[in-house]
C-alpha cells in the first residue's frame, strides 16, 4: 500500500527550505508514532547527557497539549519566560538547559485548547522567537504522532533528523514505523532509534525479564536503514527521579539506565555530527609506547568536547588525550584505575564505590587500550582487571583540562 499523502497548503517559502536558526547548530526532533513509550524522559535524559559532555543544549517542550518537561527538570511552577529588549523572549534556565514550554505559560490546571493554525503559532513563538545564544543541540520533545506539530517543524525549522522512540512490543513498533516514514516523507533525515523500557533489572537478584519482548528497537533500524542509537532499561529510579524534579542521569549517574542515556548522547553527537574520529577497532600495548590519532584532524573552537582525536601515552604514568576542541588532557593511570566504573568496583544499586584505594598498587599502569564502539575506551591493568568501559564524556570529566588556544 503506498504511503498516504501529506496535505498542506500551498506554501513558495517552502521550495527555499527553512532558513536557518540563529545560533542553533543542530536541532533534532525526539518523536514516537504513539504515546506512553518514555519520549519525554529520554528527552530530557538525553539533553541532559549532551550537556554532561560539554555541549550547549536547549529544550523545546513541543508537546503544547500534554507539556511535562518543566516538572521534570525541577523548575518552579512561578518561572515564565520573560522577553528581551529586542522583543525576544528569553527562555528559562534549568539545570544548564535553556528550556521552553506550554507549562511555564499556563497553570498546572489549565488545559491548551487550540486548532490547528494556533499550534503553528505558539511553536514559532517557542523555537523562532527565542533568543537561545548559542546553542549546539535544540531537542524538540514532539507529541505522539504525526500531526499538526511534526509537519509544522518538518516544514517551518531547519531540522538536522528525527529519533524515534520505541518499546520493543510489537504494536509500539508497527506504530512507530509510520512515524518515521512520516519524517521520511517531509525529507527529515532519520537520525537513529531508541528502544525504551528494554527489559527490567530486578533490583533484588540482578534477574533481567524482557516485559515487553527483546530487540524490537533493533529490527525496526534495520528495517528503516537508520542507527541504532541504544536500549534503555525499566529502572523504577526512573519515574521516582522525574516526579522529584531531579532527572535519572542526575540524581543516579551510575545507574545502567544513566549510563544508557550517555551511550546514547554519544552516539546522536556521532551520527548528527560525525566529524573525525579515532580509527575503530584499535588496540594498542601500553609497554610500546605511542597510541592512536584521528587521520586528517586537527582541533578547533567549535569542535565537539567529548570528541576524541588522540588518546596516547604521554609517559608511564600519564594517558594524554587530545579533544577535538582543542582541550589537552593528562590523566594519572592509578586514578584511572581508581575512577573504573565497572560493576566490581561500583554498586550499581547506590553508586557506592566497592573498590578500595589500599588494595590499587602505587605502581599500577596499563597493559592495554583499546576501542569500545566510537564512545569509548576499555583498559587492562597490571593487576588483572580488564572489565571497565571509559566513555569519552568520563574521561573528560576525570582531569582538569589545559586548554589551549586553537
């Protein structure tokens, strides 16, 4: 059956395309064909993500009937927008993201009762007539579905691609599907899928059971020819953090769901962006000195922080790491070890660090180092342990950079 047109109004703008966003370098659409599958979280998760590695993000509640996100991120119910000078409105500030939304308009109680043309309205007031500064993301949480708001942005903003949220069950993929081949229809690229609510951790025996079926995410990828950004577990610390104002990859960093959320931060940066990159898979011996390099690349001011152009051994006792954006950085090996977030030195209930600093020898240095993905390093050490995967954004965050001027 050939896909249903879309219909719109005769619109000559349209054939010039949406012109850009002042200040905004990418905006990506979270979308779903239906509701309940954790759009929202993953919203805001992921934006939140994005800016634990050093990106500047902002977040557009666009789901005008049903807004959620500032309750999420905590923001006082008195908080509005307020509007510059220039009669720009200047968006509030939560948690180092710059957010907009019907909720910081109307009272908690107050319902959006609108038409069609009055959508088209207020999602040019949140994302056009916002002054955002400089902005590397602009996450659009959209509403389920494939209505007004998805051809409104499709047609009206210069959208660098879509991510479709899915559950694995069947019926959630099936609707799903027609979403992305909505974003296909108006030519958004489909930047990648996310399989949501992927089998739940009992937090007692560790035992994983696949409530809604396994790999749905996956095979829908396949099918559309687009990435698979991730899977996201049940974790019951999820909803409880969210009603708390006080988002997952906050207030439980070394959860496996928090830790989803950056896999898939890190993967988006790489398919919405994909500049250079280290070459994968690598593996190097620590004794033979040397590393790795991005072929061809040389940093630069805007290039992406968590983004990797070398990772090297500077001396036996310090692992260099050149970043695309110009930041050198040197991380002692024994700290390394000692910053392992693996699961036998961290409990992944609490967070609680398991490894004692007594048992780590003082002499303690790498044996290997090699990819993980294009998001990350793994590590063997003289004392045997190998089992610690090192995401670009906790590198990162583990040294104090010198930055230089590039």
């Amino acid at each position: 059956m050939a896909d249903a047109p879309i219909l719109t109004s005769p619109n000559p703008a349209m054939a010039r395309g949406p012109a850009p966003l002042a200040g905004v370098r990418r905006m990506i659409a979270v979308a779903s064909g239906k509701g309940g599958v954790g759009k929202t979280t993953l919203s805001v998760n992921l934006s939140l993500a994005l800016a634990d590695a050093g990106f500047r993000v902002g977040l557009v509640d666009a789901d005008l009937f049903g807004p959620s996100i500032p309750g999420m991120l905590g923001v006082p119910t008195d908080a509005k927008p307020t509007v510059s000078p220039d009669q720009k409105v200047l968006p509030v500030e939560a948690q180092g993201l710059k957010v907009m939304s019907m909720a910081m308009l109307t009272g908690d109680d107050a319902p959006a009762v609108m038409r069609g043309p009055m959508v088209t309205k207020y999602l040019q007031l949140f994302i056009g007539d916002v002054a955002w500064g400089g902005l590397d993301y602009l996450i659009l949480d959209l509403p389920p579905g494939t209505g007004d708001t998805q051809l409104t942005l499709a047609q009206n903003f210069p959208l660098t691609g879509a991510v479709i949220v899915t559950t694995p069950q069947d019926v959630s993929l099936k609707i799903a599907r027609r979403g992305a081949r909505m974003f296909e229809q108006v030519k958004v690229p489909l930047l990648g899928v996310v399989e949501n609510m992927s089998g739940f951790c009992c937090p007692n025996c560790g035992t994983v059971t696949d409530i809604f079926r396994k790999g749905g995410g996956e095979r829908l990828a396949d099918a559309l020819g687009a990435p698979f950004l991730g899977a996201v577990p049940l974790d019951a610390a999820v909803v409880d953090c969210g009603d708390d104002g006080t988002p997952l990859v906050r207030a439980s960093p070394d959860s496996a769901a928090a830790a989803a959320y950056r896999s898939i931060a890190a993967r988006l940066a790489d398919t919405a962006d994909p500049g250079a990159r280290l070459p994968s898979p690598f593996v190097w011996h620590w004794e033979e000195g040397a590393g790795v390099r991005a072929e061809g690349a040389a940093p630069h001011a805007d290039g992406r922080p968590a983004q990797p152009l070398a990772v090297e051994r500077r001396d036996s006792r310090t692992l260099g790491i050149l970043w695309a954006d110009g930041a050198r950085q040197g991380i002692d090996v024994r700290d390394l070890r000692l910053g392992c977030p693996c699961a036998a030195c961290v409990d992944e209930m609490n967070g609680r660090r398991r490894l004692d600093p007594a048992t780590v020898p003082l002499n303690i240095e790498p044996t290997r180092v090699w990819a993980v993905g294009n998001y990350a390093i793994g590590v063997a050490f003289t004392d045997g342990h190998s089992t610690g995967i090192y995401s670009f954004e906790r590198l990162r965050a583990m040294a104090e950079a010198e930055t230089e001027n590039v």
